[in-house]
C-alpha cells in the first residue's frame, strides 16, 4: 500500500487533489467558497480534534524535522537495492526549474573527506542544504542502535534555532536534492518514495531488517498527524460559525507538540472527521 504525505504548494498537478495548508487568512476564505463547510450539513458529526499544537510550529518547524528522519529512513531502505537501482540520497548539481529537469549531474550524499560508505543521518541532513551546522542532529535510541525519530525530530528542531516561545524556522528540502529523478514536485516525490519503499518491502524484506519498514511507517504516522494540525486555526473557527448550530461538534484533546513541549509554546490543532 502506498502511504502518501502532502505538502501544500509543492506540484502544480497536485494541488486540486491534495489536502491545503493555508499561510494566510485569505488563502483560508478563497478555499472556503467551495468548501462542504458554506452549506448545512445537519445529519453529520464532525470530530474536532483538538490539542496544543501550534500550527507555526506544525508548519515549518517539527513536522518538517520528522521529513528528514523519514527520507533517512528511505535512504537506509534503499540501500537493500542494486547500486544501479539505487535513488534516495541523490542532489541535483543543476537545476531548471523552468522545465522541472535537471540539467546537471546526480550526485549521491558523500561522507566526510569523502569517505567509503554511505551518509549517516547527520550527513543527509547537511546535503539537503540550509543546515546551521554540518553534525549533531542524531540522537541514537540506546537500545537499538538506530535514530530515536522523535528525539532526533526535537533535536533537528532546536538545531535550526528556536527560541523560548517562538516557532524554529525549520525549512522545506528540494526533492532534487534528495532523490534521482525528482522533478520538484513534492507529491510526486513522495509518491516515488512510497512506492520505492514499499517495492522493496515485497522483494526485500526479511525478519532481521523488517524494523526498517516499522520504522519508515510510524514516521509517516506522525508527519501525517503533523500535516493534519496545519488545518486547526481556521476549521475551529468555521466549524463552530457555520456548523454549531446544526451539527453536534465533539473535541478531543490530543496532547502537546513534542517540540516545543517543554518551552510553553501553545496552540490549536484540529482534523475534521465526518462520522
């Protein structure tokens, strides 16, 4: 099965289809013309789902740390393929954005002075480009030996520079500078991801590597959580002004962003779900 996540904005043939993540409140009220929300929906429950989640936060800042730790996890999953088959890790050196191309040479992530081997996580991350510093972002889980995702996500978040109640400036990657054959686009990049990854699971999974794939799936859970928490300002609003007089609103309080947890940073995170 193919697990998708959804950036808003990246892939122009995407975006009809894909879930939105406003920046503005104008984005939000142009999208609301065609919305389900503008009309009376009496016989049906939405659960709100409520908890203290910034969406600054959510929007540029934890979620976009767990992105890294899920591309790490697909670079490790590909390295079971061929050489020749081989994608993830891979930058662009030239790109055309005009044509969506790339009209330079794909690279793959390099260790330090060159080294054999292939990149650690710290490696990768530096790659993407945009990295205050080139090493510390791992954190190792002490029983396994493997990236501690949420501990690691936390600490990417702090490495980009939050600051006691203020959002970390965590930005989005370039596909084409972690994939071959990436077009920018970023759903279709992790449409390719998916579909690597899960190709693999049915050629190439075994009992000794099958954590690999548990892995790569309960990230995917939590960017999916993340991404859904970039609606909660502004369907929390609507639903209670459009909807509260007709429709039974049942909320539920989730817990704290993991980030900023321990900095008193709050908020709203919602997800609409029609019963």
């Amino acid at each position: 099965m193919v697990r998708r996540i959804i950036r808003k904005g990246q892939g122009k043939r995407d975006r009809q289809r894909t879930p939105r993540r406003w920046n503005s409140r104008r984005d939000y009220d142009r999208e609301q013309e065609t919305s389900p929300l503008r009309y009376g929906l009496p016989n049906t429950v939405f659960f709100l789902a409520l908890a203290c989640l910034a969406a600054s936060v959510w929007a540029g800042g934890y979620q976009g740390c767990l992105e890294r730790v899920w591309l790490f996890q697909a670079y490790e999953i590909d390295a079971l393929n061929s050489p020749s088959d081989q994608t993830m890790g891979y930058a662009c050196s030239k790109f055309d954005d005009k044509t969506e191309k790339c009209t330079g040479n794909w690279q793959p992530c390099k260790k330090k002075r060159n080294a054999p081997g292939r990149c650690n996580f710290d490696e990768l991350v530096h790659q993407l480009g945009k990295a205050p510093k080139p090493t510390g972002w791992s954190i190792l889980d002490k029983k396994t030996g493997r990236l501690d995702v949420q501990e690691t996500a936390k600490n990417c978040y702090k490495m980009y520079g939050s600051k006691q109640g203020a959002a970390s400036k965590v930005p989005n990657f370039k596909s084409y500078k972690a994939m071959k054959g990436a077009t920018g686009e970023y759903n279709d990049f992790v449409l390719k991801v998916s579909t690597m990854v899960d190709k693999a699971r049915r050629e190439k999974a075994t009992d000794d590597n099958r954590h690999l794939w548990q892995d790569f799936d309960s990230t995917t859970d939590r960017i999916n959580t993340a991404r859904a928490g970039d609606h909660g300002p502004y369907l929390i609003k609507e639903a209670k002004a459009r909807l509260g007089n007709g429709m039974d609103i049942k909320v539920q309080h989730l817990g704290s962003n993991p980030a900023t947890a321990d900095q008193g940073v709050s908020g709203r995170f919602l997800s609409g779900i029609p019963d």
